[in-house]
C-alpha cells in the first residue's frame, strides 16, 4: 500500500532549516542499509565505519555515540562531562538554555549558569563572569563550557576565538562542550576543516549535528578526549538516546561525512542566506540586525509587515518586543526560494 504524501512538498518557509525534508542521498543511504540482519544497539558495520569517518574528520581517535536528536546528544554528552555537583556556562542565547524545555535541568540534573552576550560568543572575559566560587560548597561547581557553533544569533566562533576560550576554560579545570547542530555552516563560514576550530584548539566532547543538514533523527556525542567524559554508554541508555536498529541512524550520518555531502549542503543554506541578504538589506522598512555568517538572516520589521509576508512565507519572531525576526534557510532552499520571498518581502514593506 502507497502511503499518501499528506503535506504540500512545493511549500517553502524560512522558519527553520528543521523544516527542510531528509535529503534523497540520506534517504538513499537508510534504503540501503536495510534488508538483511545486523547486530543491534550500535554493533554494527556502519557504526563502526561512522568512528573511522569521524576520526578522519576530527584527526584523532574518537568515540562515537550516535542517538535521536540535538537535545539528547547535549543532555547526554553533559552529563557524562558533570559530576553531580557541577554546572555549565553557556550563552544566555544558547539553545541548551532557551529551546530544550529544561531538559538538562529536568532529565540530567544539570544546573545552566547562563552569560548574556551581544553576538551569542562567549568570551575570556565573559566566562569569568560565572566561572567561580571553586570549593565553596554553597555554589554549583561551573566545570563545563559549552559553546554554541554557530550560534543561535547566526554568528560563527572562529578558531582563534574558541582556542582563547578553551584555555581560560582548562586553566580552571574546566571541560568545553560544543553544540554543534549547525557545526557544518560554521565548516563552511570559515572554509576550514572540522579540526580546525575543534579538536585542534581544546574542545572535548562535540554534538555533531545532522539534522538541520538533512539527515533524519540522527545525531551524535563524539568525544575528543575520552578523559573528559565518563559513562556515555551507560547514560545514553537511561537518557533514552540509544537506538536498538542504529545502524539506520549511523548510516545517515555516513551518507553525510563519509563524503562531502555535509559541507555541500551546508555552502548550499549559507549561500542562500547571502543570497537573502543581498535582496532585503536595502528594502525601505527593513533593518537587518546581525552579520551573516551561516545560514540565518535577522531584521527588524513592523509587525504588520511581517504579518502580511507569512500568508506566504512562514517564519518566527525572534525578539517581539524590537520587532526582529529571523529567516533560516536549508540545504533545501533555491534561488527562486530566495528570489519570491524577497519579493513577498518588498511588496509587504513597499
């Protein structure tokens, strides 16, 4: 029996790239790991070559531990990084913070210790701001950083800027995570290997992001320092992340890095937003707000202007109070995506 497409597949919104569909090489790899047998619970072949992958990518040895969603990579790499008495410093813009619904909080125990930012970057100077009170035991134990790349505000660390803040963070004893579900738009940004801004300069643990690159439920914690994470297998598991038929899971994630398919798709959703910029930052009645360094444009409009572009074109407010909005292009998006909606744009402000 044919299932029925229930949705309009020629709609196209700048909500989010989570919108977007799997991509057909992704779709493909899933096909193409069915039929048959294969060991479950992550003993199997594409688990095994998605660590050989990744420890190309990363240049060193990692370990792999590929689970459902962003938010469960994060709750579980953190919490493998925490004692029980320990706490994170994050951007108080930091999706861990502001778009989990308290799940490190609520599954994981974790205490957040959020730093308001001007770009979404944490700095030296700002993890001070939170990173003290060692040995007073009236004060949650700030062990782990955790960076957003790129950040919730479109912006993209470079690696200068993580090495900095890794060392500030080591110097303290500290450990740093990178949330990295837009990692490959950063990879793109910068034109740089994923070394470079990771491994390379003292990140730890990383949540490697594949669904907002059109995989389909498939994300991973890749450690980079084995000593800086403790019982993933174990929590992974109690944290509800484990997947009994991983292959499928591992093998979205080869489609995209066994390959440069992650960094095609990622150039793609970046070049859109370049693109997007270029048609509306002149437009009478709109003010983009943010540099452009990934995949999301942000702007100022008044609410009845946005109103009337979203009968055609979704997408969210970010800060109702200024009027700004963000636009999110994917991997998906096309130029005549692009092109329409930056005339829906004109008319509305026009």
């Amino acid at each position: 029996m044919a299932i029925m497409t229930l949705h309009d597949p020629a709609r196209r919104t700048f909500a989010s790239d989570n919108y977007a569909g799997a991509h057909a090489e992704v779709l493909a790899a899933v096909a193409d790991a069915s039929g048959g047998h294969e060991t479950s619970y992550g003993a199997d072949a594409y688990t095994t070559r998605l660590t050989q992958v990744l420890g190309e990518h990363f240049g060193r040895q990692v370990e792999v531990f590929p689970v459902f969603t962003g938010t469960g990579a994060n709750v579980v790499g953190l919490s493998a990084m925490l004692p029980a008495w320990g706490a994170v410093v994050c951007a108080a813009s930091a999706h861990v913070h502001t778009d989990e619904g308290g799940a490190p909080e609520k599954v994981a125990g974790i205490k957040l210790l959020p730093v308001p930012t001007p770009d979404g970057r944490l700095t030296p100077e700002l993890l001070a701001t939170e990173a003290w009170g060692y040995g007073f035991e009236h004060r949650a134990q700030p062990l782990v950083v955790s960076l957003t790349q790129t950040t919730e505000l479109g912006t993209c660390y470079t690696p200068e800027q993580i090495a900095a803040l890794a060392d500030a963070a080591h110097a303290r004893g500290m450990r740093v995570h990178v949330d990295g579900a837009r990692l490959a738009n950063a990879a793109a940004t910068l034109d740089l290997p994923l070394r470079a801004f990771t491994s390379d300069v003292g990140v730890d643990v990383v949540s490697l992001g594949g669904t907002k690159n059109g995989a389909l439920a498939a994300e991973a914690v890749v450690v980079l320092d084995p000593a800086a994470a403790d019982g993933l297998a174990y929590l992974r598991k109690t944290q509800m992340q484990l997947a009994s038929k991983m292959r499928f899971v591992s093998a979205q994630l080869l489609a995209l890095f066994d390959g440069d398919l992650w960094l095609r798709s990622a150039q793609h959703a970046n070049a859109m937003a370049r693109r997007l910029l270029a048609g509306v930052r002149d437009l009478p009645g709109v003010q983009v707000t943010r540099p452009v360094e990934s995949n999301a444009v942000f702007a100022i409009l008044a609410r009845d202007v946005a109103d009337r572009i979203r009968e055609d074109f979704w997408f969210y407010d970010w800060d109702e109070a200024t009027g700004e909005v963000r636009w999110m292009c994917a991997f998906d998006t096309t130029p005549a995506d692009v092109d329409a909606f930056v005339a829906a744009v004109a008319k509305a402000a026009g």
